[in-house]
C-alpha cells in the first residue's frame, strides 16, 4: 500500500468518523464519505472530504472505484431499536460495503468493531483477541457487532485484507452518545450509579482509536481484530465523574444495587417490547448490564503488530476538554 492513499470512509458525519476523515485528510490522503443525506454530505465535506451520496443498502463499487481502503465506521449504535434494524444497520450494511469493495479492488478494509460483540452480562477482565463470542448473545447491539465483524474477518483473502480494530467506550470531543446522555439524565436529576459505579473500564480516546486505524491501513494481518484503548484502567464512576466535569456537571453521589439495576431494566425492556414502545426505556439492559461490569481489554496484539501506543493520555484528553 502507498502512502498517501485513496480512502473510503463510511459513517464520516458521525463522532468516530469525522475524526477519521479530518485524520486522513491532514495526513494527505484523499478521503470520499458515504453521505445519505444533505446534511451529512455537507458535514463530511466540512471535514474534508468529498461525499458521495447514498446509504449501506445501496452503495457501489463504482462508488468506490479508485480506492484503495475502506474505513467502516457507519453502524446502527442506538440504544434502542428493532432487530431488523439492528441486523440491517450493522450486519446487512457490512455484508453490502463488503461486497462493493471486493467488486471495486480495494485492498484493505478496516471495520471499526466493539468489545460489545463479546459482551454477555458478566465481566470481562483484561481479555484479548482468543476470547470466543459468547454462545448466546443477550443483546441486539453485541450480536449484530459480532456477526458483522465474523464477515469481516472471513472475507479476508489474498489482495483484499480485512481486519477489524476494537475500541472500548470511545469518548473525546464531539462525542454525540455516552456523554450527552450522561449530562441529560445528571441534569433531570435521575442519574445515578449502578453498584456505586465501582466497576471498572478501558476506555479509549477518539484520537487514540483514529491513529490505529491510521497504523492498520498499512500493518496489521488480514484476518484479525485487534484491542485498543487508553493507557490504564479506571473505575466508572472515576472516569464518568472526570468525563462529566468537562461539561461542568456533577454526577453526584445517587446510587443503586446493581442487582436492583439490572433486574428494573429487564422488566421495563420486556414492557417495551411486549407493547412495541418506540421511544427508549428509561434504562436498557445492554447499558445497565454494562454500567455494572468490569470490562478491560489487553491491547498486547495492537502494540506489537500495529505499533501501537496511544497518542494521548486520559489526564490530557480531558484537560483539552475542559478548555475547549
């Protein structure tokens, strides 16, 4: 692969994506970015890219003729929605990307993945790439994560590798997920910890996981999913507190029984769905569930494979934060 390169990108008007694009396009690659609307073409190309309009269902390889990677970061990240939504955001989408590329020559296809795909309720301490997927998947979000990085992985071959790089809770500037919500809930007043927010967390900057995607574009073997995260472990309630005080909002000190938690979310969930409740429950037990485990990951493959090591501390990606 020559550097710099033509580079595809899907999910570019998104937190993770436009990271990606304003990465690429200051290190001289050409980036084009899926755009299924106006305004995310008109975001993507703020960022610098050129958007090409269309969506996961129907994009082309003519649409990609030319280029030679493809960074996959558009999936359906909602914390709530129907399995057909799910299954074709997250698996349906990749199966599609994945095909256009082959059917375009692209080289190199890089999946943004999740720890979620091996996420089954219960801890996960320090695990690395051996883990299995969990026989039973408990969530919608982790199975489709995990059958769309299962393509991923099995189209690898010769001329086309493909790899799949697994950040844990991406946060930094710009995010529109964690902490939104955290700020609206802490200021409605029905935030609280679950389990005193005692457990604990990788984490992983978004400057962090941009400049591994930048390293696998050129190292890494096809075929593979590779950890990464921040420099570190720390309880949820430490880094959540830090996260939220960027914004200047206090978390407090309100908590419940994880026992409590998860068991409220499993009933509200089954409500829900039983009379097929659109807006978001009050509490899901993907995040209940999540908020109450201990999920670290050993970034041992990224470092000694990709050469990674993050380009930015915790200490400093909340400072810049805070000062933004």
């Amino acid at each position: 692969m020559q550097w710099p390169m033509k580079v595809f990108v899907t999910g570019g008007s998104g937190f993770v994506g436009g990271h990606v694009i304003e990465a690429l396009v200051g290190a001289g690659h050409e980036v084009r970015a899926l755009a299924r609307s106006d305004r995310a073409a008109e975001q993507v190309r703020a960022y610098g890219a050129t958007p090409v309009r269309g969506d996961l269902n129907n994009v082309t390889a003519e649409q990609l003729a030319g280029c030679e990677a493809v960074i996959h970061a558009a999936a359906f990240v909602e914390e709530w929605g129907t399995r057909e939504q799910f299954w074709q955001g997250n698996v349906e989408g990749t199966r599609i990307m994945l095909d256009a590329a082959r059917a375009a020559g692209v080289r190199r296809f890089l999946h943004v993945g999740t720890e979620a795909a091996l996420f089954a309720g219960e801890d996960l301490v320090n695990v690395d790439e051996t883990k299995p997927y969990p026989a039973h998947q408990r969530y919608l979000y982790s199975e489709t994560k995990a059958e769309a990085e299962r393509l991923v992985l099995r189209a690898n071959a010769p001329g086309f590798a493909t790899l799949s790089i697994r950040p844990r809770f991406v946060w930094g500037p710009r995010d529109n997920s964690v902490l939104p919500t955290i700020l609206k809930m802490a200021r409605a007043g029905s935030f609280a910890w679950i389990g005193g927010g005692a457990s604990r967390t990788s984490t992983t900057h978004v400057a962090n996981l941009v400049h591994a995607l930048q390293l696998a574009l050129l190292v890494g073997e096809g075929g593979r999913a590779y950890f990464v995260a921040d420099d570190g472990v720390r309880t949820i309630r430490e880094f959540l507190t830090a996260y939220a005080a960027t914004a200047g909002v206090d978390l407090g000190a309100r908590s419940v029984p994880a026992t409590v938690a998860r068991t409220a979310a499993a009933v509200v969930e089954g409500v829900w769905r039983l009379f097929r409740v659109r807006r978001p429950p009050p509490l899901t037990r993907f995040a209940s569930d999540m908020m109450s485990c201990t999920v670290t990951v050993d970034v041992s493959r990224a470092r000694e494979e990709l050469g990674y090591a993050p380009v930015i501390s915790v200490a400093d990606g909340l400072a810049a934060m805070r000062t933004a």
